[in-house]
C-alpha cells in the first residue's frame, strides 16, 4: 500500500501542531488545507459531528484528496454545555468577528465568577470526520471527550484556546501545563484520533 496521504481541514495552527506530532507516530502523510488555498467551510451545523462533516468535506472538494477535519470545543456543565460548537467564537461581537482565545478564556471566567468548585465542571469534546472524497455518501466519525474542572484563572502556557483554564484533578495541572506528547496522548483529540485510526485500519484505508 502506497503512503495514504490527508489533508487536515483546520486553519487552527493549535490543532494542526498537535495533528503534526500525533500523524507523526503513522506511516500517514498529512497536510494542512492552507497549502490548497481551501477557503473556509461555512460552520452551519448543530453538533460537533455535524460541523466535522461540513469541514471535510469542504477540504476534500477543494483538494480532492481524503480529508481529516476535526470540530471541538468545550462544554461547561453549569453553562448547559456552552460554549460548545461556538468555543472558539464565543466572545465574537455584534460584527461577527472572530476574537482572541484570551478573550474567549475572560468571558467564561466572568460567567463562572464566584462558582466553587463542584459547579466548574466541563469537557472537552472532539469530533473527528474523515471522508474519502467530497461525495462520501459514509463518512467516518469518532468522538471523545476529555472532562476536567474550569480553573478560577489561567494557568501555564502551552496549548491554545481554553488550556490555562482547564484543571485536570489527576494530574494536578491545567492542560496548558502538561508537555505536548502527555496532551496529545489523553486529551479529547488525541482520544478521538487513536478511535479513528482503529476505524479507518479495520476498514483498510490505512494499514
Ligand atoms: P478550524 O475549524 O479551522 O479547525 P477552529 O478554531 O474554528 O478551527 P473549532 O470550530 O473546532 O475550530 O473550535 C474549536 C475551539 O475549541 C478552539 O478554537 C478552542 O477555543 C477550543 N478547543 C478545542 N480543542 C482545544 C484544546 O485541545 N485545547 C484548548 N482549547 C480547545
């Protein structure tokens, strides 16, 4: 079997790092979509799920290539599971402009302000679709999560989006604390990407 080679739906330079690293271990080549020019997919689904269809098979028309896409976020249990698929856009204004993890990580402090401990609880959710090419009537979907407790403030300064403030009891650290390969080895999208490549080998797509 020739090297399968992906591409990764995802402008996000966090999640492609972490993508780098975990491809890194596989025979599998991948490369981000900014190296097509792919133009942002429209986010309009509901789930996690959804919205990492929508990515690829964005990636996978404009590319032709089989595309990984990736959509996670953070649910906050007191918050009824927000932000949810709009994590990475929760603070953005009237204007719908995309803003800061920094700002991101102050509204949810702001909103748990005052919270104890046993209200802080979340998940970190990663979604996973990989799809052959664009009309992929079967896309492969994998989910894990990754639960924790929100931090009163930010902690550490590896990782991106909402790292500092995500306080993992069994490691006694936030997750913008651990070293890169402890991350990606427990956290939601390393999860998510050990399922799929179980998935995509017992389908024969990669060995
Ligand atoms: P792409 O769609 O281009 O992949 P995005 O940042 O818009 O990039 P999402 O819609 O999936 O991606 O939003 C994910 C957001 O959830 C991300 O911006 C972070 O705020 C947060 N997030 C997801 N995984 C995370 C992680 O491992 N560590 C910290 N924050 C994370």
């Amino acid at each position: 079997m020739t090297r399968p080679e992906f591409v990764i739906a995802s402008g996000n330079a966090g999640k492609l790092k972490e993508f780098q690293q975990l491809f890194s271990a596989t025979d599998i080549s991948i490369c981000p979509q900014s190296q097509y020019d792919v133009p942002e997919a429209i986010e309009d689904g509901l789930s996690f799920i959804e919205n990492a269809i929508i990515k690829a098979r964005n990636a996978a028309h404009y590319t032709g290539l089989p595309a990984i896409a990736d959509d996670s976020g953070l649910e906050v249990e007191a918050l009824n599971g927000a932000p949810g698929i709009y994590s990475a856009r929760f603070n953005e204004d009237a204007n719908g402009v995309r803003t800061s993890d920094e700002s991101n990580n102050e509204k949810l402090l702001s909103l748990l302000k005052g919270k104890p401990d046993a209200e802080r609880s979340a998940s970190f959710v990663c979604a996973l679709a990989f799809m052959r090419h664009e009309k992929d009537p079967s896309p492969v979907v994998c989910v894990a999560r990754w639960d924790g407790i929100i931090l009163p403030v930010p902690q550490g300064s590896n990782g991106f989006g909402y790292d500092p403030l995500f306080y993992l009891p069994e490691y006694g650290c936030a997750s913008a604390e651990l070293d890169r390969d402890v991350k990606n080895r427990i956290s939601h999208r390393g999860q998510a990407l050990q399922l799929l490549l179980a998935q995509l080998n017992s389908l024969g797509l990669i060995s």
